[in-house]
C-alpha cells in the first residue's frame, strides 16, 4: 500500500528517510510500528539499485525473520533478498546484525551485492 508513496521520493531521501526511523527507535518507538515503511523503504532501494523487486512472499518472509523466526526458502526463491528489509529493520536500533550462511562463497557475494541497497539507504 506504501509503494505509490515510496516511489515519489527522490534517492536523497533515503537516507533521511532511515534517519528518521532511527530517531523513532531511539525515542523509544518499536520497530515494528514501522515495519511497513521500512519494508517499503528496502523494496524501492532494492529496485532503483539492483532491478530487483521483492515479491509479496520475499516479504512475508522477512516479517518472518524480523521476528527471529526461521523461513525456508528453496533455491532460487530469492532469500538473499528476502532477508534485506529483516536485516535493514533491525539496523535501524544500531545494533550490529549479522546474517549467517554455510556458504562462503555465498557471502562474500551476496554482502557485496546487497551492500548497494544498504549504502542507498544510508
């Protein structure tokens, strides 16, 4: 429902978009009450940086993961950016979030592709 809203904004905004729910955070606000704009937030930044946008399922699963819960994903089904918006949302405490993998080639990959969608989020 945000995405028309998202869409307008310009890529500076971003990042004083992510200031802004940091400030939330900070003021004692749960992150969850933002949990939609923040998904909204990645979802545009995924797509203006990579081409990619998250299907409705991608975010199911990251509400499932923002809630410490474990989303199975096959291959192919895109968890790599599945997990983007769970990891931003978290972030936004400024506490470290780590996102783990078996794969290490994986990770060296997947950090530094989805490094373009955290750095345009600021």
């Amino acid at each position: 429902a945000l995405e028309s809203k998202i869409k307008k904004l310009k890529d500076e905004d971003f990042p004083k978009r992510t200031a802004d729910l940091r400030k939330k955070v900070k003021s004692g606000e749960s992150i969850y009450t933002f949990l939609p704009e923040a998904f909204a937030l990645v979802r545009e930044a995924a797509n203006r940086t990579l081409g990619l946008r998250h299907y409705d399922v991608q975010l199911i699963a990251a509400t499932v993961l923002a809630q410490g819960k474990v989303a199975e994903q096959k291959t192919g089904e895109g968890k790599t950016l599945s997990a983007t918006p769970a990891l931003y949302l978290h972030a936004l405490t400024g506490n470290p979030v780590h996102l783990v993998t078996v794969n290490d080639y994986l990770a060296r990959r997947d950090a530094g592709w989805m490094a373009e969608v955290f750095t345009f989020l600021g």
